[in-house]
C-alpha cells in the first residue's frame, strides 16, 4: 500500500509515466545512501529534513529549450562546482551555490550524478553543523 507521499508523488507525474519511472531511478541513487524526507508540492518534489537540498522538477521547455522529456535536478553546495553535467549554476547568496542538471534518461543516472548528490548532501551536513554552533553561541552570550 502506498503513502500519501507515494500518492503525491504518483500524481506529480500524471501522464508522464516515463519520467515517473526516471524519478523512482532517481529516487533510489538518493536513498541509497540517505534517507531524506520527501515534500510533494505543484512545482517540485524536493528532499531534506530542516533544510532542503535536492529538488526535482519538470523543466520549463518554453524558457529554456529543455528536452520534455527529461527531468531537472537541482542541488545546492558551498561552492560552485565544476562537471559537464551541470547546465547552469547560480549564486543566489555568498556561500551558497545552486546547481541545474538535466537528466534526460536512465543513463543520466551515474556515478556523476551520484557525487554531485554527495556534495550536496555533505553541505547539508555542514550547515547543521553551523547552525548548531551559531545557537551554541547565542546561549553563551546570553
């Protein structure tokens, strides 16, 4: 039986049954190695506990020319980072660096894909890491 998550996600995907096949791909490289919680919303599926850093959306084909049949995956780092597979990086706040993929099939799913996860994941780890020291600090200067 699925959970409302499942359902949700079932939905998002709705007439697009292969890029719910993708995503499943997808979904299992992430969760191989972590267990984030998944948020469902009309624009994007996205991971994280207190802070996202995975999102998964359908690209916007009219914008930017992005195959329909593909889907985007974002994460976010510390740092810009460099790889092929990377189509476009943004800077939104010092220190904080968002980074655009395309997947267009079950190939897009690598070894790449799965470091540039890792990367995100470990900024994640870190900015709890920051938070926890910033609230350490607070209780000391009170």
């Amino acid at each position: 039986m699925a959970d409302k998550t499942d359902d949700a996600i079932i939905e998002f995907f709705k007439g697009r049954e292969s890029l719910l096949k993708l995503f499943r791909l997808l979904r299992q490289v992430i969760e191989r190695n972590y267990s984030p919680e998944i948020k469902v919303s009309k624009t994007q599926i996205s991971f994280g506990e207190r802070y996202k850093y995975i999102w998964v959306w359908l690209p916007q084909m009219w914008v930017v020319k992005r195959p329909e049949g593909s889907l985007a995956l974002t994460i976010v780092t510390g740092e810009k980072l460099s790889s092929d597979r990377i189509v476009e990086s943004v800077q939104p706040k010092k220190g904080y660096w968002t980074h655009h993929m395309i997947i267009e099939n079950e190939k897009g799913i690598d070894d790449q894909i799965e470091d540039l996860i890792k990367k995100s994941y470990d900024f994640y780890i870190e900015r709890l890491g920051n938070n926890k020291q910033q609230r350490a600090k607070k209780k000391t200067s009170r």
